[in-house]
C-alpha cells in the first residue's frame, strides 16, 4: 500500500483499508510503501512539476504508527522501502 502523505495516509484511510485487508484470503501481507523523495531530481532535470509538490515524507515514527493499525487489527504488515 503506497503511503502518500495527506492522500492515503490519513487514519481514516489506513481503517478502512484494514477492513477491506481482512475480507480478503488469510495471511494475506501488507506491504507500506512509505513516499520518498528519489523522483524529485528526475522532475527538476526534466523541468516537470512534482506530482507530490512541496508534501514531506511521512516520518518514521508515523510509519510504525500505520503499521501498527494494521496489526491491531490482526494482519501482518511489513514496511518495503
């Protein structure tokens, strides 16, 4: 699940995701993919605007906050950076 800060990030988000998460088959693992900054330096040399514009990265400890929603609600979930 991609983590965009102020998009898909927000508690109400990450609830419902569990919810919809568990209806699925068991085991199931949640992958967060927290938002980086890498693609910024393409958009500057290819003088694109950044889809993501002046947003910050959600911070660590707002990470192991989400992931920590999920597994409250029992799935396993592992941050891929």
């Amino acid at each position: 699940m991609p983590l965009i800060p102020g998009v898909s990030d927000t508690d109400k988000n990450i609830t419902a995701t569990t919810r919809f998460v568990q209806t699925l088959r068991p085991g199931l693992v949640v992958n967060v993919l927290p938002d980086h900054r890498c693609g910024m330096n393409k958009c500057n040399v290819l003088d694109l605007p950044c889809p993501m514009g002046d947003a910050q990265p959600l911070t660590h400890a707002r990470v192991a906050q989400i992931v920590a929603m999920f597994e409250a609600h029992g799935l396993e979930c592992e941050i891929v950076r």
